[in-house]
C-alpha cells in the first residue's frame, strides 16, 4: 500500500461527465440492437407465427441460448446491487454460486424434460394439464401482474443511480432503453432478444472487466486490493450456525441460491422460454448447463468489483464523506466508473452501456414472456383464430407491454413506496409458485383443489412475513468504513478506521424496541418457506379433501414416473395404449411411439 494520499482523496471529488465519445458508445449499442430486431423482422420465417415470434422457431442453437440465460438472468438492479453489497457486508454473498449451479442442475433434470415431453408453450400450460384451468389462470394472473409491476422497477431503478452520477438525465435513460426495448422485441421477436442478449451479457461483462483492470491498476495491483478488503473486513465467510434472522449464513445463503435458481431456471417463465427454443431437451440442458460458468464467472467478476471500489475508496467513503458526491450504495458501480477511467475517452460510456444492458436485456426478457403468456394463457384458449393472426395480436401485446412499462415507471418515479412493494411481489411469488410445480412434477396423489389450497396458503404467510419486515425496517449490520483520507475529515457521520490499526465493531442499524420474531426472518428465507408451505400444505390437502385420480405418465418427471407407474403395476393397474379410428381401421400407438413420449391411458382393473 505505498499509494499516496492524492490518490485516496481523488475520488472525494466530484465524476465527470460523459464526453462525446461516450456518447457515440452508448448510442452504437442502441443502434446495434435496434438494427438486431429489424434484421429478425425481415428474414427467417418474418415473424410470421407464434412459434417464429415467441418460441424462434424452435432451431435456436446453443450458445445465444446460453448467453441469454445469464443475460436476462441477471438484472440492472444485480449489476448495481452485488458491488455495492461486497462494499457494505462483504464477501459472504459471493457463496450464492454454489446454490445458484445447483439449483440450475437440479432444474435440469426436474422440469426441463417434462416440459418437453407435453410440448408446452408457456410453463402454465403445464399446469393446466396436470392439475386443471384454474390453477393455470390463477398462476398466469399472478406471473402476469409481478412481471409488469417489476418492469418499471426494471427501468426506474438503474436509470436513477446513473442519473444521480452522471451527464444522462432519469428520463432520457428510461425513454431511451424503454423505447429501443419494444422495437426490437415488437420487430424481432424471441430471435432478436436472444440475439441481443448475447450483445448486451458481452458488454456487460466488458465493462466489468475494465472496471477491474483500471480500479486494481488505481491502487498498485490486484495484491493491495485484496489487502485493503482484508484489512476492512471484507473478506468474510459466511458462518455454518442456523440462524434464520441473521442476513449472511452458509445455509441461508445457500438455500436461497437453490431455491432460486430453481425456481428460474425451473419453472421461470423467463428462463424457460429460452431453453424451448431450441429443438430437444439434450440441447436444453447443454444450454442450461453451460450457461452455469458464465454465470458463476459473471457473478465473481462482480463481487471482486464491490472489492475494487472499496479498495479505492479505503480512506475516503463518498457515501459518508460529507461532499454529498453520492447518497445511495447503488450509485457507487457508475459514480466510480466514471472517475477511474475518466482520462480514457469511451471507456466511461462503454461501462455505461453494461449497466445499460443488463437493463434492457432483463426488460426485452419480461415484456418478451408477457406477451407469451397473454397470447397462450389467456388469449389463445378463448379467442379460436389462425395463427397468423396470433402471430400479429402478439406484436400488438408485446407493443402494448413497452408502452405500459414507460407509463409505471413514471407512476413509480412518482410514489417512491411502488418501487420497494413491487420488488417485494416479484420476489414473493416465486417461492409458492415454485411448490406447485413440484407438486406437480414429484407427486400422483397432488391435485387441482389441494394445489391451490397450498397456493393461497403459501402466499398469503410469504406476503405477511414479506410486508412485515419491510414495514418494520429490521436492519442488519454493516461493516465500518473510514473517512480519515477525506479533505473534510467528516469524522462526525461515521465510525472512521485507519488503515494501519484494527477495526472497531461493525455499524448496527437502528432497530425498534419490538419485532415480531417472524419479521426478523432474513428474505433469504421468504422463497424456501413460500416452497415449503406450498408442498406440504398442497399435499396434505389434496390427501384429505379430494379423492386420488388416475394420472398420465408424461406429466411426471422421468424419475417419479417410475416410482408411480411401478406402485400402481403392483396394484394391478392396466396401462392401455392409446387406440384412433382411421380410414383403415383401428391403429393402437405401438411401442416406439409410446417411448417417445405418447400419452398413455390409464384405466384400474375392475
């Protein structure tokens, strides 16, 4: 650490704005994805069906597959949100990979290849199949009003941190990727987001990198930063005891990387769109698959930034400074960019363009699966047209879902509480949704009524426990930073640290006198508890309330298919094929038919 002190103070002051290089970066991006969508709109099948339009025809190959799974995976609000995290507690959210791969894997295994084999659209068509309309409405309903609450959050949230720090106004960044978005959504269909997916998780992984490079380079090497992080406490491990109120522990950690990535990678509407591009359930799970490493390196790309920007900020926090140069963590990512690379014109706006990306391929990802589910959910089983005239109502649906999310993000710019709700609701529902696809894929006695009965259950205890603890502002502590380097030495609004001595004890938010002991739960366990609730309630429901039916084989997972279909061999059930009327007779669906997935009759022995 031979820095001298100028290089610690130089980032007291104020970032400069984006120059006209910048500029020409930013706006190649928009370009280059606008050009994307009307390359999609004017080739191929020219969105011409739904297949072609929601699902690319069903021949993507792998790689964009898997490039967009860890691009639309991974938000604004992440890009912006994990630096800063590593900033305040450290590195103890840096373990989620090992639960985020393994629920990937799992879901692999778990839903992929049923959703194959009933040749489903939407993961709610599913539902309706295994269970009944009902649940496949009220499922679609509530995917439908968290996607379009969490939209604006999508676009509001990054667009006022880089507002805040640089040249770019709230709103001309919110138009910009919101209008560019439905174009090449509204043009292209699934093939230019996938495509552009793969445009935007480049840049965003650029500007990481050139973060990491400039930042390490700022204090002396990759060695100092990790001493400075050792030295602030920054590298931690997370702690194996079972404490459910604590923010960071190894089992918290890990189950809620589990649960979802599961949760997305298994019955995500999102997700899961992408992987039935593609023609098979092996080419599914290699896209699934490979896209785990790009995510994991993403996701330790963006942890050693949070440590980069702490190391250059170790002796003056511009949070607690006293210039007001930033106010909240998530503005630390940009208004750091933009000081450290500065003298390298372009390189602030291609920086920019990664935050910006990630914006629009999350949002190209939520308006993209919207639609799908609006046109195959709700639209297709009512309204009996050709699919042509699908195809157009599709491009009209995604068009309307553009301008809708430009319409809440004002509302949300307007009632600042929106914002912090609707990221509650999107998060909540995950959980109980996910139960009731493991219901559906684990279980044979599991049915319409008790599905829903674990549904509402599940939903109705997460939203407590959710809202409780928003409303009770339980917080968590924060590690200590310095200001001791500052040219204010404001030593009054912090606990300040010198870089030569020992830390003091952490920053304890304030807390009220009384909580209720289930508001004091970390979220990290809001989505374990919604599943849990889901499984077990919806199962014991469906075990008392309703008689057991007969089910078809192919709307279990491959491995409790031969569970169930073994149990029931013993109970002397007959398996029929299934028998058609043709022009010559009778035709029974011989063996090779039925092991490709042809559904089975299933009638007891009397």
């Amino acid at each position: 650490m031979n820095q001298s002190s100028m290089e610690d103070l130089a980032f007291a002051r104020e970032a400069p704005g984006l120059g006209a290089f910048d500029y020409v970066v930013i706006g190649a991006m928009f370009l280059i994805s606008s050009g994307i969508g009307l390359y999609f709109h004017f080739s191929g099948g020219k969105q011409k069906t739904t297949q072609e339009f929601l699902l690319a025809g069903q021949n993507m190959s792998v790689f964009p597959v898997a490039l967009s799974l860890m691009a639309s995976g991974k938000s604004a609000i992440t890009y912006l949100g994990v630096p800063a995290d590593m900033y305040m507690y450290g590195t103890h959210f840096a373990f989620v990979n090992l639960g985020n791969s393994a629920g990937a894997l799992v879901a692999g295994y778990l839903f992929i290849p049923v959703f194959f084999s009933t040749k489903s659209s939407t993961t709610y068509e599913y539902l309706e199949r295994r269970f009944g309309k009902l649940l496949r409405r009220i499922c679609s309903l509530s995917f439908s009003l968290q996607v379009i609450l969490y939209t604006a959050v999508c676009l509001y949230a990054p667009a006022l941190a880089l507002s805040a720090v640089t040249s770019l106004s709230l709103w001309t960044s919110v138009i910009t990727v919101g209008v560019v978005c439905t174009f090449y959504c509204t043009m292209g269909g699934m093939k230019a987001v996938l495509w552009t997916d793969v445009l935007q998780a480049l840049l965003m992984y650029v500007g990481l990198i050139a973060i990491v490079v400039r930042g390490s380079l700022d204090v002396g090497g990759i060695h100092n930063v990790w001493t400075r992080a050792k030295e602030g406490g920054r590298l931690v491990v997370p702690g194996m005891e079972l404490d459910l109120t604590s923010r960071y522990t190894f089992l918290n950690i890990f189950l809620y990387g589990f649960v979802t990535s599961l949760s997305a990678y298994g019955v995500g509407q999102m997700q899961v769109q992408r992987m039935l591009t593609v023609s098979s359930v092996k080419k599914a799970r290699l896209a699934l698959f490979s896209s785990i490493p790009v995510i994991s390196i993403f996701h330790v790309v963006n942890v050693f930034v949070g440590l980069v920007v702490y190391a250059n900020f170790y002796r003056c926090d511009p949070l607690t400074s006293g210039d007001n140069v930033i106010s909240k963590s998530d503005q630390l990512l940009p208004y750091f960019s933009l000081v450290s690379l500065a003298s390298f014109p372009g390189m602030p706006g291609l920086c920019i363009c990664g935050m910006l990306s990630a914006a629009l391929s999350t949002l190209s990802s939520l308006v993209n699966s919207l639609a799908t589910v609006t046109v195959e959910d709700f639209m297709r089983p009512i309204c009996k047209t050709s699919d042509g005239r699908n195809a157009l109502a599709a491009k009209f649906i995604t068009l309307f879902y553009g301008v809708l999310s430009l319409v809440l993000t004002y509302l949300v710019s307007s009632f600042g509480n929106v914002l912090q709700a609707s990221t509650i609701v999107y998060g909540l529902v995950a959980g109980p949704t996910l139960g009731v696809f493991l219901l559906g894929v684990l279980t044979a006695r599991a049915n319409e009524k008790g599905a829903v009965i674990g549904l509402a259950a599940s939903l109705l205890l997460t939203a407590w426990i959710s809202f409780g603890s928003s409303s009770t502002n339980t917080g968590h502590s924060r590690l200590p930073v310095s200001t001791a380097g500052c040219p204010s030495h404001n030593f009054t609004t912090t606990t300040t640290v010198s870089p030569l001595t020992t830390l003091g004890p952490p920053v304890e938010d304030r807390l009220p006198e009384y909580v209720f002991p289930l508001f004091k739960i970390s979220y990290m366990w809001f989505s374990p508890i919604g599943a849990m609730t889901t499984l077990i309630v919806g199962y014991l429901a469906s075990y008392f309330f309703t008689k057991p039916s007969h089910l078809e084989g192919h709307l279990l997972n491959p491995i409790a298919r031969k569970l169930f279909l073994k149990e029931e061999k013993s109970k002397k059930d007959i398996l029929l094929p299934e028998i058609h009327s043709t022009s010559t007779g009778i035709q029974i669906k011989n063996e090779k038919e039925r092991a490709n997935g042809v559904p089975l009759l299933r009638v007891a022995e009397t």
